[in-house]
C-alpha cells in the first residue's frame, strides 16, 4: 500500500503537473498513453489524472528510450510491474537486466559497423557492381541486396 504523501503534496497529478515534473511535453505524455505505457483517469471535471507513481514510469520510459528500446518492448517490460506501487530499484534491476543482451548485441554491431566504413561502403549496396576489395566478381549478389557487408544479419 501507498504512504500518504505529505500535507499539500497531491497523490494524483494533472497532466501539466505530470509534464512539468517529468520533464516530458504533454503530447509525449498522451502518446505514451495511447500506447498503453502509462494510464490516467478521469476526474469529475472530465480533467485527466494520474497517480504519483506514474512519474516513476515515466523516468523508467525515458531512460529505456535513451538506450534505444523499442516502445513495444518497454511496454512489456511495465506490464510486467504491478500497477499498485511505484516501481523500485530492484524492478529496474530486472529489467534492466532483460535488456542488457539486446544492448550488448547492438553495441558489437555498431561496433562492427563503425570499423566497416572506412574500408567501403559495404559492398552489394545496388550501386557498385563489382568491388575488388570486399566483392570481387559481385559474389555477394547471390545473397541478396543491400550492404551484405555491413550487417551480417541481413
């Protein structure tokens, strides 16, 4: 169960309030909303409201965006937290800790992918048919198009 917060501190939050203490703009905040990553109400007034909590939530979207996690992925992560408590430190840890073999997997391809353009543009790229560096004889067109060099996935 919440604490109640202390006296003049509102347990619920407009979405201004929400926007000012979170540093993310109001349209962010709806659009997060309508992707099922955060969840307000309505008061009396027809005004959305949220609970204090949501900052958390916000803090956690805002940090998995900066790593570069998709808004699907960070979805699943927060439908994984229970809705009645701010999330804590160790959820963050678990988490984070789902994410880390993506990010170290996009690390080593940037990685690769960093070390690959000086060299050329990758080879197979439908404007060079030949390169005698890194494609003699345009082998690399049996594997299909693109940059077959620079990401080895593909």
């Amino acid at each position: 169960m919440n604490p109640t917060p202390p006296k003049g501190i509102s347990i619920e939050l407009s979405v201004g309030e929400l926007a000012e203490r979170s540093g993310v703009a109001v349209s962010a905040l709806h659009f997060y909303e309508t992707k099922g990553l955060i969840q307000s109400w309505r008061s009396a007034g027809n005004q959305r409201r949220y609970k204090r909590e949501t900052l958390r939530r916000v803090a956690v979207i805002k940090a998995a965006q900066r790593l570069g996690i998709p808004l699907a992925t960070i979805r699943q992560a927060l439908d994984s937290l229970p809705q009645n408590r701010v999330p804590t430190a160790a959820d963050w840890r678990r988490l984070s800790a789902r994410w880390k073999a993506d990010l170290d997997d996009r690390i080593e391809r940037l990685m690769h992918l960093r070390d690959q353009l000086d060299g050329c543009i990758g080879c197979g790229c439908l404007t060079l048919k030949e390169c005698p560096l890194r494609n003699p004889l345009d082998a690399l067109s049996k594997q299909g198009p693109g940059p077959r060099l620079l990401d080895p996935e593909d």
